[in-house]
C-alpha cells in the first residue's frame, strides 16, 4: 500500500466532499468563500458544523477567511468567557456560555450583547506551533461533545491551564518525526492543522467530526517522548480517515460499522469493525516510527527507557491486532492489501527486533502506558 503516493488525491476527495456539504446547506456559501482555496476546507470547524443542525455557528467559523467579512456577526463566549474566532484570535469576555455580536469598526473590533450594550473584552492572537500547526488554547463549544467519560457523561476538561506547558514537548516531538521519518511526517504535516492539548477525560483522540485535527490528553509529567508516541497515534487516524474516507464501506465483506464481537464472537471485545481497523494503520507508522528513534540513539537517560517501554508495549498490541484480524473472509479486496499490509510491517518489525521487544515485561501495563509502573517492573 503506497498511502504516501495516494495521499493528496485522497484529501482532494474529502475537501470535494465538504464543498458538496456546504453548498447543499448554503447555496451562497461560495459567495462568502473562495471556491478554490483548499486551505478553508481543511478546517475542522466546518466538519464540527456539518454534523449539528443548527446554522446560527456558521458565520463565527467562516468569518476569519471570508472574502468580504460581515460588519456584524454573532458570536457564543465558552465557558470561561472566551470566544475564539479561527483565523482571528480569542476574546476573552466576563460574559460566560452567552450570545454575543462581534463588530468591526475602522479596523477595530467591539463586543456586544444581546441588548446592543459593548462588552469589555482582552484580545490574543492565534498560536501557531511549528508548521504552521494551530495550538487551540480553550474550549469551543461544538467540540464540548467529543469529551464523554465512561458513562457518556460529557465532561469539563482543563485545557486554559495545561497548554502552555507542553508547547516544546510537541514541537520537539514533531521535529524527530520530520528527522526520523520524512514521509510520515509529510502526511502529518498535511493532515493535522489544528490540535488541543488538555487534562482530564477521555483519552487523546481524532474525530471525523472534527478531521485534521487532534487532541492529546496530556498532564505535568509528559514530555517529549509522550508526545512522539500520541502525534504519531492520533496523527495516524487523521490520515487514515482521509486515506479511506470513501472507500471504508469497501474494505470489508460486513458493514464497516459492525460490532468486533459479533466477528470475533468475543463479548469482551470492544468497539466497532472499521476503528479497530485504524488501529493496524496507527501502530504501523508508531512502531516503525520509534525503531529509528532507538537506532539513533535521539532520547538518553530515563526518556531512552520509556521509549523502550513504548516500542515493546506498542509491538506487543500490533502482534494482538494483527492476530485478531487475521480473518480471510473478511476483507473486499483493498481491506487485503491494508492488512497484508499491516502484517508484513509487523513481521519485518519484529524480525529487527524481537531481542528487544521480548527483554521487557508490559504485561501489567494499562491502556495508557505508564513509566512508573514499567519502570518498576523492568528495574
């Protein structure tokens, strides 16, 4: 599978596809947007706004790349007060969870509520972390729906207070990836343009309902290595999201949507058919990704041993999927070439490797890896 070659032409089908959304709900909207500029239809906004209802959201998300902005739009502060607008920056307002109008004004802009009185409001600029990759630093609330904990309870996450600190792990991390494995990197590059670090619940994710986009639950011990695994992993679903966004329904001889355990007979096995796919393609590119850490010796000290943890623990679930995927009837023909795919990256992998993937003990690990816990194990 050359997923590098067919890259472009896949985001290409995808951006189209968004266009055809757009336009079905708003037939002016290529009035207000250029037509031809793919960078717009790469916002993960917009897919967040084509999978709600309600069109009061649009004109916040698409005033930052408007060709004529309106003088006035309406805005919703998060629940801190801030409201971001893409492509202009945060306002951070006392006005929390409320309907607001933005204004602009001789090239200045005003706040306004509901009653036409200004709104006191500090304004910050967008961060962008390296290539050109957009660090969101608060909540927005079309993404609110995405942080669910286990009773599917959505949840209040820190996101204001833990950025900050964790803005040279990640571009430390992208920059290993760019030296150890160009071409992956290249397909992050394209794929990620947005990312939100947070605390709290669920664990790092990528959302179609949210695509090229990623969102790393992070906290004060994680560095540098733990960020090469997560952009790695979350960046990987990115990609393979557009890879098969319109081929997923033929990758398999069942719905792509059908429960594991139903194929595997296995009640304890979780989730659906076509994410526990994602998961072959993640750990293809992670694992392969850190055998040219470790040969190059990049990380030294306790940070060289936790990604030898990582490599063996990532391995040993690679080995588990592979295994449980090995299901002849399953696959239409471009899920063969995936996982023959996926197999054969494994075995070449392991062959390199197996010394040092069998020398360490991972088996107490848990979902999220711990250091501590195979720091102790493997002393």
């Amino acid at each position: 599978m050359d997923f590098f070659k067919n890259f472009n032409r896949s985001q290409e089908v995808v951006i189209d596809s968004l266009k055809t959304l757009l336009y079905r709900r708003h037939n002016d909207i290529f009035d207000r947007l250029d037509f031809e500029d793919d960078e717009i239809y790469l916002e993960p906004l917009l897919y967040s706004y084509l999978t709600q209802d309600d069109d009061i959201w649009l004109d916040s998300i698409i005033y930052g790349y408007e060709k004529n902005p309106r003088e006035r739009i309406v805005v919703f502060s998060n629940n801190k007060g801030i409201i971001y607008i893409p492509k202009i920056g945060y306002f951070f307002t006392e006005k929390k969870e409320e309907k607001l109008f933005l204004e602009k004004c001789n090239d200045f802009f005003l706040i306004k509520d509901i009653n036409n009185v200004a709104v006191s409001f500090n304004y910050e600029p967008i961060i962008y972390l390296d290539e050109k990759i957009e660090l969101i630093k608060t909540q927005h609330p079309l993404f609110e729906r995405f942080f669910i904990n286990n009773q599917n309870i959505i949840v209040d996450v820190d996101i204001d207070e833990i950025y900050s600190k964790h803005i040279s792990h990640f571009n430390n991390a992208l920059q290993l990836i760019k030296d150890t494995y160009f071409e992956y990197f290249d397909l992050v590059r394209k794929a990620v343009k947005k990312i939100i670090i947070y605390e709290g619940e669920p664990y790092s994710f990528a959302a179609i309902q949210a695509h090229n986009m990623i969102f790393l639950n992070a906290n004060d011990k994680n560095d540098t290595v733990f960020f090469l695994d997560h952009i790695l992993h979350e960046g990987a679903h990115v990609i393979f999201n557009t890879l098969t966004y319109t081929s997923k329904a033929e990758l398999f001889t069942v719905p792509f949507k059908t429960n594991m355990s139903d194929i595997t007979k296995d009640i304890n096995d979780h989730g659906e058919l076509y994410g526990r796919f994602h998961g072959l393609f993640t750990q293809s590119n992670i694992n392969f990704c850190m055998e040219r850490c470790i040969s190059k010796n990049v990380f030294k000290g306790r940070q060289y041993k936790e990604l030898l943890g990582r490599f063996s623990s990532n391995m040993k679930r690679f080995r588990s999927g592979v295994k449980t995927f090995d299901i002849p009837w399953l696959y239409k023909e471009e899920g063969k070439l995936w996982y023959e795919f996926f197999t054969k990256r494994y075995k070449d992998l392991y062959e390199r490797n197996k010394i040092l993937i069998e020398s360490f003990d991972v088996s107490n690990q848990p979902y999220i890896f711990s250091y501590e816990i195979f720091d102790k194990t493997n002393s």
